[in-house]
C-alpha cells in the first residue's frame, strides 16, 4: 500500500508503480480530487478508483461516479462498507484483468489461416465431411498442417465433445503397436502388472487420428484393418470382446499409391480409410497463404510476450521468395525465432536473411524473372517493346504485313514505333 500526500504525487507514483486500488480524496490541496480522477481515468482507465467525501461534498462525490470513480465513502468511514466496497473493487479489478488476457490470447492456436484457393477447398471439405462419421485419409508433406486439419474435423463433428486421440504410428516400435492400440489386461505378459486401455479405447466416443499410418507394418496394418470393420477387438491377454465407438481419421507424408505398389500397403485398408480424402498442399503452391500465416504468427508471439514487433515490407517479400521444405511448422518456427534474435520494434531484411540460412529461392518463370520489381506499366511496355522489335524483323520490316500478324492496326503499329523509336529496316 502507497500513501500520497496529494493529488499530484499520487498521479506522481502512477507512473512507476503498478496500482490495483485507488483511495481519493475529494477534497486536496494544490489539485481537486475530481481533477485528479479525471487524469486517472485518462491514462489507467481500468484501475478501480474509491472517491473519499466529506458530508458536505457528497454532490461532488456523485458527480465523480459519472466521470468514472467507481464508488464513495462518507467520513467518516464506516469499516463495514469500506471493507464491501474495496473487495467488490478488487473484484472488478481481476474480472478485467482476465477479459484483458482473453482478449490478448484471442489468438487461437488452431486456427487454419489461408486466402489460398487450396486452403478454401480445404475448409469446405472439413465442413462437408466433418458432422458424418467418415473416414478422411489425410495426406501432404511435413508440416503442412495435416494434424490441424484432422483436429478441426473432430472439432466441427457431433463428437467434439468426446475425446481426441491421436497416436503417431511411425513411433511406435511394431512389436508394441498392438498394445498401444488395443491395451492388455493383467497378467496378459511378464511385466502387465495392470491392465492397460488402448488408443480405441480410449478414443471411444470421440476421433482416433493415426497419424503417419504408412509407417505400420503389415501385421499391425491387419489388425487395425479389423478393428475397424468390426469397431471391435481383443485385449491382449482379454477374454471378451471390447467394442467401441470411434471415428477414424487417418494420415500419412508417404506418397501412399507408391507403398501399396511396393506391397507396404495394405491395398483393402487404403479403400477403408479412405472415404474421404484430403490432400494438403505444400507452401510452395500457396504462397499467397505466406503473408497471412506470417502476421498470424506474429501476432501469436506477441499474444504469448506482450512484444510488439513489425516486419519490415521488404523482410516479408524476402520470407514469401524462399522454398519452405518444413512448410508451415518451419514457417511458424522462423518467425518466432527472429522476434526473439531482434531487440528493435521492427524486423530488418538483413535480419531475415541473416537468419533464413541457406534455402532455395522459389523458381520463377524466367518471363517474370526479367520484369523483376517493374511497376505493372514499365513491364507492359517493356513487353510491347520486345515483341514488336520480333515480329518486325520476322515479318521483313513490312509494316501491313507485320500489324496483321500481331492483330492491330497499320497506324496503330505506326505510333507504337514512333513512341519506342523503333528501327524499321528498309
Ligand atoms: N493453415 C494453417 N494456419 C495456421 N497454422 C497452421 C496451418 N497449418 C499448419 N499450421 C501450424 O503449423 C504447425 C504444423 O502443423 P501440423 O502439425 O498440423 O502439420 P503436419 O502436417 O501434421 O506436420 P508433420 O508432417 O510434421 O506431422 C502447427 O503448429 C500448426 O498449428
Ligand atoms: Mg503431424
């Protein structure tokens, strides 16, 4: 608790020290107790001010509640009320303080960010498939997004409610899948001490994602191939039948017709699993998506630090020119990295490039290569130039012969050669 000997000292301390509670006198020297209320609402609107009144100013009192004090005392002050008032204050107090950091953490983690018609296509399938109880086959490189899109479809469906369960396939040495996906009772092996649920177990009621599903081997391929005709298995060391309710979705990076050809995939558990099928587009045929995902990171750091800092323009067309082999988690993971390796409010290019390391630029048609930054004018007419200067020489310098091939007028083709102050051979 503070203590200041006037209005002034108290906006004073309001500078350097953080208040949750103000106590205000109407009456002070040097500056009123309204005026100073006034400069408290201005600069800290949220910190819950108690005017202090005398009998005889209580209109002051209540005119300060319109300006925004948030309740008064009358001395002299009776314990009771001053103990309800300040409690009720504190309480207002931390209520904004939660909506506050609601409202900074309305960046939502899983949300799929995108213009991109891909990501479009994308979002009308999640909508379409996501109420059924089909099986999505999910596929597309590293770190495309294929685990969000396999949430936001447990997240839009009827089971929302119920369990997600995701259990990544390529982690899990074979001879222990079995395990992991259908548990054991006690005693089923040395060492089941307890009996154990499975990932179908578990995901009863709710989503089961497999995720990298290519990567099982051929035995645990049929037996996940049963369990989800049947929707039942067999604990190990069980002895009756457990059945559940469960919605499988699945995913792999695998170019997955290649592992069936090669006989690494089972070809009846493909159809299975794949009713509804989702290819996720890597980030280098979306790179439009790139300045959208780009500041929805950036204002994910920021949400995360209280750090406000802005990418250059010329830092955000260097990021949207390179080949991301890791897509989006690549991405994600870059920008944080160079909000944590700058200490400016502002993001250079030299700090994109100095962290970017070695990567491949995204090819461009040498066509567009050429124009380079030409502004859309410059590049038409510098186009027209070229053009002309060819279909001239092709077609012998012959004007008639030459605006019929390209379609224009004679007198059209005569002031284009006068405007670029072409050579006409004779
Ligand atoms: N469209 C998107 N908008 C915003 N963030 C995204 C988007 N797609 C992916 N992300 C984020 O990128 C990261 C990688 O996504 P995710 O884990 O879903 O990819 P994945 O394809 O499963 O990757 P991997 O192949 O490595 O398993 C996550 O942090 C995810 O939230
Ligand atoms: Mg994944």
């Amino acid at each position: 608790m503070m203590e200041a000997k006037d209005g002034i000292e108290g906006l004073h301390f309001l500078k350097t020290e953080v208040a949750d509670l103000i106590f205000l006198d109407i009456w002070l020297p040097h500056m009123g107790g309204v005026d100073v209320l006034k400069h408290i609402k201005e600069d800290f609107p949220v910190i819950p001010v108690i005017m202090i009144s005398g009998h005889a100013n209580v209109d002051l009192a209540v005119n300060a509640i319109k300006i925004g004090a948030y309740d008064f005392l009358e001395k002299p002050l009776d314990l009771t009320r001053f103990l309800t008032l300040t409690r009720n204050a504190l309480e207002l107090e931390q209520l904004r303080k939660e909506n506050r950091s609601l409202k900074n953490s309305s960046v939502k983690e899983d949300q799929m960010i995108g213009e991109s018609r891909s990501i479009k296509k994308i979002r009308e399938i999640v909508n379409q498939s996501a109420p059924s109880d089909a099986r999505v086959l999910i596929l597309g490189d590293n770190g495309t997004g294929k685990e969000l899109v396999a949430r936001a479809i447990h997240n839009n469906s009827k089971r929302k409610n119920g369990p997600f369960i995701e259990i990544n396939c390529a982690a899990i040495p074979d001879n222990l899948i079995e395990s992991e996906l259908f548990g054991y009772e006690k005693g089923a092996f040395t060492g089941a001490v307890n009996s154990k649920k499975g990932k179908f177990e578990l995901a009863d009621g709710g989503t089961l994602f497999l995720d990298e599903v290519a990567d099982m081997s051929l035995n645990a391929q049929a037996k996940v191939l049963r369990a989800i005709q049947e929707l039942n298995f067999d604990k190990i060391g069980g002895e009756k039948t457990v059945s559940v309710d469960v919605r499988i979705i699945t995913a792999t990076n695998k170019d997955i017709h290649r592992e069936i050809k090669a006989g690494r995939f089972r070809e009846d558990l493909y159809f299975r699993l794949n009713v509804v099928p989702i290819n996720v587009p890597s980030l280098k045929e979306r790179i439009s998506d790139i300045p959208l995902l780009v500041d929805y990171f950036m204002n994910m750091y920021k949400a995360k630090t209280g750090e406000a800092k802005q990418l250059t323009a010329e830092g955000m067309d260097e990021i949207q020119s390179y080949v991301w082999p890791g897509n989006i988690r690549e991405l994600k993971n870059f920008i944080e990295r160079i909000n944590i390796m700058t200490d400016s409010n502002s993001i250079s290019l030299e700090t994109v490039k100095k962290y970017m390391g070695e990567k491949k630029l995204i090819r461009k048609s040498p066509l567009l290569e050429k124009f380079g930054t030409m502004k859309l004018n410059e590049a038409k007419e510098q186009f027209e130039q070229e053009i002309l200067k060819d279909r001239l020489e092709s077609n012998g310098y012959n004007i008639s012969r030459t605006a019929q091939n390209l379609g224009i007028y004679p007198s059209n083709l005569h002031s284009k050669i006068k405007k670029y102050g072409l050579e006409v051979k004779k």
